[in-house]
C-alpha cells in the first residue's frame, strides 16, 4: 500500500478498531474505509466552511465533523456497503 495510506490508518485507527465496529481484517478494505472516512471529513469541513460564510474556525469544525457514534455509525455502513 501507499504511505498515504498508511497514514490514513493509523489517523483513522481509533474508529477503525473501535470495539463497537466489526473487526476489518483485509488491509484493502481497511484502507479503502480509511479513505472514505477522510473524504467524509474534508467534505463536512468544507461544507461548514461554505455554511459560515466562508469564515474558518477550527472549533467550529471540529463540532461539525461528529461524534464518535456517528463516525462507528458510517463505518458500519461501509462495512455493510462492502461485503
């Protein structure tokens, strides 16, 4: 795999591994749910960007992004997508 990959994985790893989310085994797929994860997260970002006027704060996108739930939530939903 990519080093982008990489580290994707281990930004990502804390949800990933959750113990509420079913294990990912495959090195693909994790990396694959990974980047999913990562798109999701630049598209919530923009899009709070865009809601605010185009003004940034890093506080106000961090609330944005979601909470851990919801982040369990969609990588369950990969998961489901994939298999």
């Amino acid at each position: 795999m990519f080093n982008a990959d990489s580290q994707l994985i281990e930004k990502w790893g804390p949800v990933l591994e959750h113990s509420s989310a079913p294990e990912i085994k495959d090195h693909y797929k994790k990396a694959v749910t990974a980047r999913l994860l990562e798109n999701q997260e630049i598209a919530l970002r923009e899009e709070s960007v865009q809601s605010q006027g185009n003004m940034i704060s890093e506080a106000a996108a961090a609330n944005n992004i979601g909470s851990g739930s919801a982040l369990i939530t969609l990588v369950n939903l990969i998961q489901y997508l994939f298999l």
